[in-house]
C-alpha cells in the first residue's frame, strides 16, 4: 500500500515536472477558456453555457492524450517492464496512475472555473455535487479510452494519431467543441454516438436551474458504459514490454468497445433523446406578438389549387382508407408529440408540405388533418408563436422529410418541404388569427376578380 | 579476482528442470537444466540470440515456459508467488525526471523490510547524484542504481541481465565489485554476459548456452581444462602444421591465413619449433601472441563457428 501511494504521489511530481505534461495539461484548457470567452462575448452572463463544453475538452485531453502518452512513453523507457518484477500486480499500479491523472484532470478544470469567475464574472455552478459526479462519470469514460489508445499505440506518435480520432470528432461534431446547436441536425445525431455529447450534456446541467434527473441518469449510465467497456479492452490488451506487438484480438476488442457507442447511441435514439437542439436566439417562444400581427395573407394560392391543398372543415368520417390511416398515426405520431411545441409544430406543418409536394391522392385532406391536429392539441399562444415561426424562421429547426408511418414514404428535398410549409403554416395561421375566412378560403391568385 | 569458494550450503535456490520456450515455433530454449547454491554466482556465456535473456525471464516468471519448472527456493516463480529475488534487466529503465533517491523509495514501499534507500546510495557511490534526474546520470550511475534497486528487498536470488553491457573499464571494475559483495552476503547470482573476462572474473560456475541449449557447464578453470594457452603466429610463409607434430603439449593446430593459431598446455615448446622452422627455412615471422586460452575459446570450439555472428538481441 505504501508502494502505490509512493507511486500515486510520484506520478504527480513527476507531471509537475514535466514542462511539456504542464503546459497541455494546464495552458491549454485555459487558452481555450480564452477563447471560448471571445467568441461567446455577447453571451450574459459569460461562458455561462459554455462551462460544460469547457470542462469535457479538459477531461478529454487529459485522458486521451495526458494519461496514454504518459502510460506509452514509460513503456517504450522499459519502466513498465521493470514494475512487473514488484510483488504486486501491475494493475493495481495502473489504477494509481489513472487516479493520479484524475487529480491532474480535476486541478486543470477547477483552474479553469476559478478563473472564469475571476476574470469573466462566470457564476459557479449551481449544483456542486452535479459538477462533481458528472466530472467523475466523464473520467471513467474518457480515462477508460485513454487506456484503450494506450494499450493499442505501439508508440507516443501513435497516440497522437489515436488519441486525435477520438479528440477532433467529437470536437468538432460531437458537441464539445462546436455547440451543438450551430451543427446541422445529421451532425447533431451523430452526437448522440458520442460520448461527448453526454458528457457536456451533464456538466452544463450543473450550471442551469434546473436540471431532469432522468436526462442526468442516461447520460451517466451512458459514460460509465462507455468507459467500462474501453477500460476493460484496455486492461486486457495492455502492455508492459517495451518492443510487445499488438496483442492478438486487439482489432476485435477494440471494435468491441466502440460498440457500445453505437448501443449508447441507439437507445438514446430510440428513447427520442436526439431530437435536435435549436439555437437559443431561433427559438419559437422569442416571437413577439408584433411580428405575428405583421404577418400577411395575400397571394397564397386557393386552397383547390394544384399547389397548398386544403379539404374544407370535415364532416363526417372520411371516405379514402388511406386518410382514415393518416387520422390514426397522426394522433400518435412522436415528432408532432415533442416537449418542444414550436418543433412538434413544424414536424406537422411539414406533413401537409410533404402530401402536397408528392401529390398524394389525400393531399387536401391530410392538410385539413392537419390543421384539426394542431388546433386541438396546441394551446393558441403555442400555436399562433409555432406558425409564426415556421412562417418567419423557415430555415431553423428542423424538418421532417419523410414518414412511411403515416403512408409518406418518398422524400422531398428538404427546402421543397421548408417553403411549402410556409405556405401552409400562413393558410393555417390566416384561420386561427380570422385573417381568412373558413366559410371564404384564400383565393387563388387566378381565382382573384 | 578469483572467484570466491562454492558456498557450503546444500540447498540449490534456484532449480531449473528441462526449461522449453519457443517463440513461433523456434525454440529458444530446448531443455535447460540449471542449479544455483546460495553464495554462488553462476554465469551464463554465449552469443547473441543463445537464449541468456529468455532464460532469465522465465527464471523471474515474466515469461512462461512451454515445458519444464523453474523453483525459487522451492516456490514455483510461474505462479507468481511472492519470494525474494532481486533483478536487474537489461531494457528496463526509469522516468527521465525521477531521482535515484526517489526510485529507491518507491521501490522500497512495495516491500515489507526493504534496505534502507540512504543505505543503498552510499554504498552504490550514488550520493552526490541522490537528486538529479535519471536523464541526467550517466551510462555507469545508471547501471549502478539499478543494481541498487534489484537489491532494494535484501533478495536471496539475484538476477543480472548483462550488467555491464556498455560500462567502461572501470565501471565495469566498480559494478564487480558490488556483484561480489552481493554474492559475499549470500545472494546466489545468476548472471548473462557476452564477456568472456567477465564470466572467468565473477563466476563460481558458467554455463555455455547457444541455441537454447547449455553445451557445457563448469568452473572456468575446468572449462579451460590443462590445454590452457593459445598461440598465434603471423609469418610469410605460414608454417606448415606438421612442425608441431610430435610436440605432446599441443591439443590442436588451426590454419589461417598468414599464420596459425595453436593450443597447448606449455607454449615453451611451440617458440622452439618455430624458431627452428623459420631459420631452417628463411621465413619471416612477423608477430607472435600467447595469452591464455579464453571462454570464448571454449565457446568456439564448442560450437564451431566464430564469436561474434550474433543474431537477434536479447532473444
């Protein structure tokens, strides 16, 4: 036990030591500090949002490139060859020297909070124990695929390479780096295959109000799995010869491991966590009833006109099997049941633009659903804001370009769908705000006297 | 220095019985056998590639043989056991930016009465280097601090990969000596080395390996056996080998060009004869050499191909 404290402490005195391990370990987490504080200059109060993001490139560098250059380096030096002749397991002092990293990791983030809050005025966290266990869930996941890139580098530029094909993906569309609300939705998705995004999902939790406690359990489960799974591949494959080829299954452990993004990924698709992530200053909620009121109505086109079909107010029940299909999936249907109204809105508007578009035979009546669904399930101000912004903001948010469960399997082009639902979202939003007339439909422009 | 007298205990501490490891399918181990006493220093010659380094990995349990056992004092090292041995290894090393005194500590701390780190410093002459870092040592205060280290748990097996691989003169001279302390306090030694002086100069008994089998096991002295010099002769033209027929202090007259080299127990005889050849015969004898026959002497004529056709290192 006195050897491995000996050990533990010795790994930090020797990263002490090492001008190299200080300036990445603790001049780099504050120039992207720096950084982040100039290209969010606007933001109030500062790097508030962006803390979370901070942190994990932190954490991610210190595991991913600190920890396996560190454990490669002493390798390829024989230092490991000679631990293995001490009469423990050579485990255990690996442990030691991932408990020291952590410590290095956990000091370079606090550095990083301090001087936020020193030199910005950032507030601290709201809740400290979030911070804690979030920066503890993302050790376990980055420090168990940093072990992984030590075990599979045969040396220090090897890491370099392995260590920058976890690192620069998940900075640049992972979430870490680049917000995830400036990626485009693909990208966005692709998030939810990556630990990073869990990862930055959690820390910034620490500094909102209020947090979802579920959101906060998937994302550490996910974390935990994540760096379990490397860790284990990593332990198994490590090596502790200075000249020891790569062990054989490598390639099969390792692909082992990466599984268990792609299962994270999954459910958190499958559980609708990946739904896409709107920038703040495009969300639907910002707009004001001014903007709605300025709204015009002319010029659309009649609604028994080949473009923008819309069945009048229905009667009865409806005749065609496939509208009666189209009724059904429509009142359970996830995009048009999201937390975000003004999404779910869009989703919905984009039903009708899709019907049209492919001149589905119940192109009108789907559109007529439509607008029965959202004024039945959305309150006015919800709905009014939602068309608003469909109207306004067409290119923010996401669309919804097929749904084979609603019977629209083929695919429009995404701005096809985006300015057809304007056209919708204006027909719609004309009934609501009694600009056009249900008894009077918008006139074509060729039905106009 | 001659080596120091067989150590009177019975008990071998280290046995090792029929010893097979084969690297893709070329053994580089075939068989070995090997006892050690307490206070003995056995050493193992050969060439590059004889399989010195792959004996002593199985010996200190880090690699795992194919066939046969290694025991430490009756505890089998495969298993991992905790018993006092002691190693220094030939590719091992330490961070840059440690201390020797740092390293002794550590070390230390994994052992429940390990010697004192001061204790050690003095006695390796690695005071005044106590606090520099390791990169900053040089090639001897390296090897001697890790010399230091493989005692830093008062072992009772040593195990030495070519220690002195690379010392000068007299770091080497400086290294022996530490080695023989080591053997004085009853350590049993198994050592590799590629220097036939260093064998004969530290060693109660060397064992010949090549191509993972020992060939010979000995004293040095019983190694070299009567036939115990070696002559070589330059001259134009060389001398025919019939000159030394006759002479019964000569076991083996080699040809070579320019000259002859020739074994014997008394070289006395062998100057006579070809100073008599030379006159009678108005050759010119440009150089001659006596020295004593070497092990790797032995190492050659036991295997038949000449010293340094070494192959893979550390193999």
């Amino acid at each position: 036990m006195r050897g491995l404290w000996q050990h533990f402490l010795l790994s930090l005195r020797l990263n002490a030591r090492n001008r190299h391990a200080l300036a990445y370990g603790y001049l780099m987490p504050v120039f992207f500090l720096f950084a982040f504080a100039s290209v969010f200059a606007a933001d109030t109060p500062p790097l508030r949002g962006q803390m979370g993001q901070l942190l994990v490139i932190t954490i991610l560098g210190g595991a991913c490139f600190g920890l396996p250059t560190t454990l490669v380096s002493e390798r390829e030096r024989g230092v490991w060859r000679r631990y293995r002749l001490l009469p423990i397991p050579v485990s255990r002092l690996v442990v030691s020297a991932l408990l020291a990293r952590l410590v290095i990791v956990v000091s370079a983030a606090a550095l990083q909070i301090v001087l936020a809050r020193l030199v910005y005025g950032t507030p601290w966290p709201e809740h400290g124990w979030l911070l804690a266990v979030g920066v503890l869930a993302s050790m376990i996941a980055f420090l168990g695929l940093g072990l992984l890139v030590a075990a599979l580098a045969n040396d220090v530029p090897s890491v370099q390479g392995l260590g920058q094909a976890i690192f620069l993906p998940m900075i640049l569309i992972g979430g870490v780096g680049v917000p995830l609300a400036a990626l485009p939705v693909w990208a966005q998705r692709v998030a939810g295959f990556m630990p990073g995004r869990y990862a930055v999902e959690w820390l910034q939790a620490a500094w909102n109000p209020e947090f979802s406690a579920k959101q906060m359990m998937f994302d550490g489960v996910a974390l935990v799995a994540i760096g379990v799974a490397a860790g284990i591949a990593g332990i198994k494959l490590f090596r502790w010869e200075p000249a020891a080829r790569r062990p054989r299954g490598a390639t099969k452990w390792a692909l082992g491991s990466l599984a268990v993004w792609l299962a994270v990924g999954g459910l958190a698709w499958q559980a609708g966590r990946l739904r896409a992530v709107l920038p703040e200053a495009a969300a639907w909620e910002t707009i004001a009833r001014e903007q709605i009121e300025r709204i015009t109505y002319e010029d659309l086109p009649g609604d028994n006109e080949v473009v923008t079909r819309l069945a009048p107010p229905l009667e009865g029940s409806l005749d065609d099997p496939r509208a009666v299909a189209f009724a059904k999936g429509l009142q359970t249907w996830q995009p048009g049941r999201l937390a975000n109204a003004g999404q779910s809105i869009r989703n919905l508007v984009a039903l009708a633009a899709i019907a049209d578009l492919c001149q589905d035979r119940c192109e009108a009546e789907m559109a007529r659903l439509v607008f029965d669904r959202l004024r039945t399930h959305f309150d006015h101000e919800d709905l009014t804001r939602g068309l608003a912004w469909v109207i306004l903001a067409p290119d923010e948010g996401t669309v919804v370009r097929q749904a084979p469960e609603l019977g629209l399997s083929r695919h429009p082009p995404e701005r096809a769908i985006r300015q057809r639902s304007i056209l919708y979202a204006q027909k719609f939003l004309g009934r609501i705000e009694k600009k056009i007339d249900e008894a009077m439909p918008a006139l074509g422009r060729t039905d106009r006297p | 220095m001659p080596p120091a007298p067989q150590a009177h205990s019975s008990a071998d501490l280290v046995e090792v019985n029929g010893l097979v490891k084969r690297y893709d399918g070329v053994a580089a181990l075939d068989g070995v056998d090997l006892h050690i006493r307490a206070g003995e220093i056995v050493g193992l010659l050969g060439r590059n590639g004889a399989g010195k380094t792959t004996l002593l990995e199985c010996v200190l349990g880090l690699r795992t043989p194919d066939a046969g056992t290694v025991r430490i004092q009756k505890t089998d090292a495969n298993r991992g056991e905790a018993v006092r041995v002691g190693a220094q290894l030939q590719t091992a090393g330490l961070q840059d930016h440690l201390t020797p005194r740092e390293a002794l500590m550590l070390f230390a701390g994994f052992y429940e009465q390990p010697a004192k780190p001061d204790a050690l410093l003095r006695r390796f002459g690695l005071e005044e280097k106590a606090n520099a870092k390791f990169a900053t040592l040089s090639t001897g205060q390296k090897q001697r601090l890790f010399l230091a280290l493989a005692l830093v748990n008062r072992p009772q097996v040593l195990v030495l990969d070519e220690p002195t691989a690379g010392l000068d003169p007299v770091s080497r001279r400086d290294l022996h000596t530490l080695i023989l302390e080591a053997r004085a306090e009853g350590c049993a030694v198994l050592l590799s080395t590629h220097y036939g002086e260093e064998a004969e100069t530290l060693c109660d008994r060397v064992a010949i390996l090549d191509q993972g089998r020992i060939l010979k096991m000995d004293t040095p002295s019983a190694l070299r056996g009567p036939v115990g010099t070696v002559v070589t002769i330059a001259s134009a033209p060389a001398p025919a080998v019939e000159i030394f027929q006759g002479l019964p202090e000569v076991a083996g007259v080699e040809p070579q060009p320019g000259g002859c080299v020739v074994r014997t127990s008394d070289p006395v005889p062998v100057l006579a004869a070809v100073t008599r050849w030379a006159e009678a015969r108005g050759a010119q004898v440009t150089d001659v050499r006596v020295r004593p026959r070497s092990l790797e002497d032995i190492v050659v004529e036991l295997t038949g191909r000449p010293w340094e056709t070494g192959t893979v290192e550390g193999v």
